[in-house]
C-alpha cells in the first residue's frame, strides 16, 4: 500500500450561475503512486514527481 506523501491540498472554488448562486468546488489532485530508489511506494502529486525529476 502507498503512503499518501503530498503536503498539497484541493483547490476550492465557487461555481457561479447565472442567478449567483454560488456553489463550492473541490478540485483534487493528481495523485500518482511512485517507486523511489530505496524501493518505497508513495503517493505524490503529478506536479512533485515533475519537479522531483527537474531536481534529480
């Protein structure tokens, strides 16, 4: 089992209507499940796992 890793938090939005009325949105992350070099499984965000490759 992967080990949820990502500090991030969903985006939260509101969804106008044409009448204003104003109804809240999550919009989740894009978790992915990654193998790092030790051989762990963790859970991180497509956003991480691009950086973490920019950095490697």
């Amino acid at each position: 089992m992967a080990k949820n890793e990502s500090n991030r938090k969903p985006n939260i939005k509101n969804l106008r209507s044409h009448a204003l009325n104003a109804t809240k949105k999550k919009q989740k992350l894009n978790l992915q499940v990654v193998t790092l070099e030790n051989g762990e499984k963790v859970k991180l965000s497509a956003k991480e796992i691009r950086n973490m490759k920019k950095a490697a």
